[in-house]
C-alpha cells in the first residue's frame, strides 16, 4: 500500500489516509455519518441479512457487529 501510495514505510500509510479524509471533507466514522448507538440493532439486522455475512470465512455474532460498531464511532 505504501509503495502504491508513493510513500517511504509501511507506518506512513495511516496518517496519508486520515489527511486525505480531512482535505476531502469526507466522514472520519460512524458518528460523522450520524449513527447512534440506539441505531445499532438496526445495523446490525441489516448486516446479519447481508450475503456478505454469510461467506465470509468466520461469521461475526451479534456481539462482534455490536464491538466493531463501538470501535468505528470512535475514530
């Protein structure tokens, strides 16, 4: 990804992507993009539903979606 991305290291991968969602003005995560908490049931039925879910190579419980749903809003 560095060397695609024309820069020196691996480590300089993160910090390129964060300035570029800052010059474009996109969303940093979830919360940017108005998500709330009393949403994630919501999400969660949706990704469970998802074909996606269901080939993946370990199924995510309800209680993983809800974790990686937590770590997401605080980016």
């Amino acid at each position: 990804m560095a060397q695609a991305m024309n820069l020196s290291t691996g480590s300089d991968v993160i910090p390129a992507l964060q300035d570029m969602v800052h010059r474009l003005g996109l969303p940093k995560g979830l919360a940017d993009m108005g998500v709330t908490h009393d949403l994630y049931e919501k999400v969660i039925d949706g990704a469970m539903l998802d074909h996606c879910h269901k080939t993946n190579p370990r199924i995510a419980t309800r209680d993983e979606y809800a974790a990686m749903l937590g770590e997401s809003m605080k980016l």
